[in-house]
C-alpha cells in the first residue's frame, strides 16, 4: 500500500501534467506493489489520448542530507524528554530552542541518550536562567556544540524548551549527493519501461529545501551522469510537501529541455485541490 505522500504526489502529476504534454492522465496501477523479482516503478499513468504515450513514474524524495528524516523525527523524540525533564526549571516567562547536532542523534542508543541527557539537562536549567530573548549559548559536548536560545515569548509555550532544526557542517556537499542519489535511484528502474515505449517521469519530492534546478546542470557536467538521464528520464518534477501534501510543482526536464530557472508555465500551484500554472 503506498504512503501519503506517494498518493498525493501521483495526484499532483495528473493535476498538473496536462499543462506540460497536453495530455491527460488516469493511474493504471502500481507495479512496484507486485513482489517482482525485478526493479518497478512506483505507478503507471496512461494518456488520453490513448495514442500518446503512458507514463512510467518513479517517486523519491530529496533529503538534505542522508538520514534527515530519521534526524528529524529522533531529534524530536530527544527535545520532548528533554523539556519534560526540565519543566518547572526553567523561567516561566519566555521560551527556548535547543539544536542537537546532526552526529549526536544519528544512531542513539538508549544508554547514550540517558548519558547526554544527565550532561545537558543541569546544563540547560542552569543557561537558562540567564537567556533574554534572542540569545543563546553552546556547550560542547563530545566535541560538538549544543545550542540553547532564547526563542521570545509566548504565554501558552513559556517555561518550555523546543526543538531548532541543525544539519551537518557540510551541508552543501550532502545535499548534491542526496540530490544525484534520489535521481540515481529513477534511474535502476526506468530502462525496461523506456524500451517498452514510455515516457519515464521521475517526481522527487523535495523536503530538503535546498535543492534548486542549477543542481541538475551541476550533475550533467558529468558526461556520464547526462548520459543516463538523457536516456532514461523524460521528465523531471519537482514537488515541496508540507505534511505529506503537495502544494508546489516545478518542472526541471521535459524531453531535451532542462529549465534553470523554471519558467512561470512550469511553475505549479495547488489551490484547494485544483494545480494551476503561476503564470
């Protein structure tokens, strides 16, 4: 059965593929659901009209980095013990941040949590008191900082501490890897399609908020890399979720044309339900 998210992405391609090819499109199933033995892809979509070619689409997502999901979510898990401990200790009139290195919360065991968690807690009582808003402090911990803020005032949230987003130092480097591994992994499925006369689509769903259309030019500049997606990938589609829903829609590739920057009849909006060009 797939996600949400899935769901919701091949609803967004057949909202807004219309506008690219002039076609309309129905979902005719999902091949990866069957158990092969060989790589499928996420769904199928044919034309209307039946003469025009189906579609063959593969959907990933983009992380900033490898991990960000899992960051994300055991991140969270982390800061939620963590203001449970400290409530009642901290001034009741403001709130707080707190960023977790990316490395500290990458594969936590529990014994390691508790260990972080007798370190930082005294720490963040202590800090806290001192914090007007906008401020912050670090400590280092195993050789990495921990950041505490002073995050403003809010009368429902004050005397609480939160969690602030953080990534790897060398964030930009990881993101054109996760970019090229999530165009990659289209690309394992999308041969035997091609040759049975599909267009490939291939809907990478951004969540990294950092990926931009010049990122594709930067990985063609491999003549191997251009090779394949040349070959084997018809149309790039970039979509920004927000809780699994697509609201936005780029264009990146159709046919021999790649868009840097995407043109505003390339730019899709989901407007209660309906996607319409921003044009």
């Amino acid at each position: 059965m797939k996600r949400p998210n899935e769901a919701n992405a091949i609803e967004a391609l057949i909202g807004l593929m219309p506008f690219v090819t002039g076609c309309r499109y129905a979902s005719k199933g999902s091949p990866d659901d069957n158990n092969s033995q060989q790589k499928e892809v996420d769904f199928i979509l044919t034309a209307d009209p039946i003469d025009m070619p189906s579609l063959a689409v593969e959907h990933t997502i983009v992380e900033a980095f490898r991990g960000q999901k899992t960051y994300v979510n055991k991140s969270y898990e982390i800061v939620q013990e963590i203001d449970g401990l400290c409530r009642g200790l901290l001034p009741g009139d403001r709130f707080f941040g707190l960023v977790i290195p990316h490395i500290l919360v990458e594969s936590p065991r529990k014994k390691e949590i508790a260990r972080f968690l007798k370190a930082i807690v005294p720490w963040i009582t202590s800090t806290a008191q001192s914090l007007a808003i906008d401020d912050y402090k670090t400590i280092e911990y195993e050789e990495h900082d921990v950041l505490l803020m002073c995050s403003g005032s809010l009368p429902e949230i004050n005397g609480t501490v939160g969690r602030m987003p953080g990534s790897p130092r060398n964030k930009e480097e990881l993101v054109d890897q996760s970019l090229w591994y999530s165009i990659d992994h289209g690309l394992g499925k999308f041969p035997k399609y091609k040759q049975q006369g599909y267009d490939s689509v291939l809907i990478l769903e951004n969540i990294s908020g950092a990926v931009h259309p010049s990122m594709l030019l930067d990985i063609e500049n491999d003549p191997q890399r251009r090779a394949l997606i040349s070959a084997l990938i018809d149309y790039i589609i970039v979509l920004v979720s927000i809780d699994d829903s697509m609201i936005v829609g780029n264009v990146w590739k159709e046919k021999l044309l790649r868009h840097s920057p995407v043109p505003f009849n390339r730019r899709f909006k989901n407007i209660d339900g309906k996607w319409i060009p921003y044009e």
